[in-house]
C-alpha cells in the first residue's frame, strides 16, 4: 500500500499523533486499530523501518526547500502538525514524492 491509498481522504489524515482509532484516540501506526495517520505515521505503515529511515532526511530536506528556506530542516511531524496545515498539502508533497 502506498501513502496515496493510506490516505486517501482527510478522514484518514491526523495531527498530534502517529496514528488514531476512529474514536479520535491515540494509536500504534502499525496497529489494525489505527484508521487515520500523520505523514510520518504513514510512512511507519507503509514502508519498513529501514527504508523510513532512509526517507525521512530526505523528504525533510524537499521541505525545507518548498519551503523557501534550504538551511533549514523540518522534522515531518512538525511540518504536518503545523496549524494552517491541510490534508490537500500533505497529499500534494506525497504526489510531488511519489510515496
């Protein structure tokens, strides 16, 4: 399953945590309860561990790039709890990434 088909509507998309229950509770990102994730729950979902590892400097660098700053990095669960975030812009750069 890619992060495309994870979240594929903003019911399945959260901030704050991993991942959540449909209750709104927190959840493990890998557990069968877990309905909705943040990016970097996603990734945990989607991908093993060790290719997460591999992704995540470099999709926190593409951040810091889109985001007109290239010397700074954005931890992906900052960037995707951020307040004016959307589930549209996470979907974009995971379009934009092909994850």
């Amino acid at each position: 399953m890619t992060i495309q088909e994870l979240l594929s509507s903003p019911d399945c998309w959260t901030k704050g945590a991993l991942a959540r229950t449909r209750e709104g509770r927190v959840a493990d990102p890998q557990s069968d309860g877990a309905a909705a994730w943040c990016l970097l729950g996603a990734l945990m979902k989607c991908y093993p561990e060790t290719v997460v590892e591999c992704l995540v400097e470099p999709i926190a660098d593409h951040l810091g790039i889109m985001l007109a700053d290239s010397n700074r990095r954005f931890p992906l669960t900052q960037w995707n709890d951020h307040p004016d975030r959307t589930w549209d812009d996470v979907m974009h750069l995971v379009r934009h990434l092909g994850i």
